[in-house]
C-alpha cells in the first residue's frame, strides 16, 4: 500500500517507539497525528516531520475522535499505529499472606483499559474513518498495527496486568482483521522485545542494567533499536499482503519467569 501523500495516526508517538515509527512513516510520505499525552516533546516532533500533534489520553473516546478528525483534515487516513502503553509491576499475592497485600485491582484494572482497550477504542474509531474513504487499487483502504510485546507470550513474575493487556492485543488481531476485511481494512500486531528506549534511563547503573538485560537475547546480544521496529511497522503497513498475523521482533530472546 503506498502511503504517500496519506496521513496516519500514531498513539505514544512522541517518545521511544512511536516516535521512531511516525517518523519511519513521515518518511514514506504520510502525514502523521503525532498522538501522545507529552504536549512539549510531542509539539516538537510533529513539527520535525511536518505532521500535526493533538493531545490524546487513549482512554478517552473524544481525544481519539480529535485525533482521526485532524488527520483527515490532513489527507486521506489510511494509517494508524497503536503505540500508547503503560507498564505496572505487582504480585498477584503479597508475602504476608494478607489480602491487603494482594495485588491492587485498580492498577490491573487501568493498565488493561490503556493498553488494551485503549488500542481497540482507536481501531473502532480510526477503521470507521478508513471505510468512508474511497478504496485504492485492489479494494484496500488501510492499514492497521497494534504494539504488543514478548510477555504476551512470556509474561515474567509480577506481570499479570500487563501481560494480560498485552495478550489481548494479540488476541484480538485476527478476529477485528476478519471484521475489517469487508472494508478493506488489514490488521497487523508487532511484538517488541527488549528494546533501548528512554524508559531504562541514563548513566552507569542504566548501562549496567542494560547490559544485563542483553544476556538473554539468542543474537544479537542486544537491545533493539526502535527504528528496528519501526522498519517492521512500515513492513506490516505497506506490505499489502499482510493480515491478522502477529510477529514478534526480539532478536530471540525467551523471557525467563524473572
């Protein structure tokens, strides 16, 4: 599918993997919603790679409804990239046997609403825009990739909630890709794995831990490079072949239990 002269919305984009992915598909022509929740960094890459920034908390219906309105505004939206997501860590049970140590429901209960239905509030929404638009070459009138992550599969101690959210991302691509076939609209999901990103910090003890971190990828013995991901999204938006799959991008690594 050629993207040039589209536009495309691309949640979490103003840091880390997002950012990398709206400026991998700025690169191929789209006009990119920059949308994120960081108002400064966001403002600055949409003016970067000539797109527009708008304000988006993706548990919001009426910030996702501005957001497909303003790339519409742009050009024809044939693009969206769900890459807004939150992280908790907790044990399910506490070491002291009590249930006020049990996990906190409401930290569950919020990481599954952004990462997950956060993601399924942008599909519905975005993929009604891409239905009204007139279909290119072949009936195809766009492409969506949701963000997962390895501990979809290989979720470790402590990350039940995310793990969960994340798995739903995954379960949900085949059968919202079969919904959308009948408007000409493909779904694709990309699992990361330990990518080098701003969340693991700077300085030495970031590096050490880092470095740690690197131990358990197969090869290369490395982090990944966000542009490594946003290579595969681009892949998964262009390749007009490529429906309902989800694929994994980890340089191998099995996430032990912790």
């Amino acid at each position: 599918m050629d993207i040039s002269g589209a536009s495309a919305v691309v949640t979490g984009a103003a840091s880390g993997i997002g950012a990398a992915v709206a400026r991998a598909l700025a690169a191929r022509g789209a006009t990119v919603v920059v949308a994120d929740l960081q108002e400064e960094k966001g403002r600055a890459l949409a003016g970067e790679i000539g797109g527009a920034f708008v304000k988006v908390d993706v548990t919001v219906t009426d910030d996702i409804v501005a957001a497909v309105e303003r790339a519409e505004s742009l050009g024809t939206l044939r693009v969206l990239v769900n890459s807004a997501g939150i992280a908790s860590a907790q044990r399910t049970v506490g070491r002291d046997g009590t249930l006020a140590s049990a996990a906190d429901l409401a930290a569950f209960t919020k990481v599954v609403g952004v990462n997950l239905i956060g993601t399924y509030d942008c599909i519905r929404i975005a993929a009604t825009a891409m239905g009204r638009t007139e279909p290119l070459d072949g009936g195809e009138r766009g492409a969506i990739v949701n963000m997962a992550s390895v501990a979809a599969f290989d979720g470790q101690v402590g990350q039940a909630a995310y793990s969960a959210s994340k798995g739903g991302i995954v379960g949900l691509t085949l059968p919202v890709a079969r919904d959308l076939a009948a408007i000409g609209v493909r779904v694709n999901t990309v699992a990361p794995g330990l990518i080098d990103t701003p969340i693991y910090g700077e300085g030495e003890d970031s590096e050490a831990f880092k470095a740690n971190l690197e131990k358990g990828v197969l090869f290369p013995k490395r982090l990944g490079a966000p542009e490594e991901l946003a290579s595969m999204v681009v892949e998964c938006v262009t390749n007009s072949y490529m429906n309902g799959e989800t694929v994994r991008v980890d340089g191998g690594i099995r996430m032990p239990p912790k």
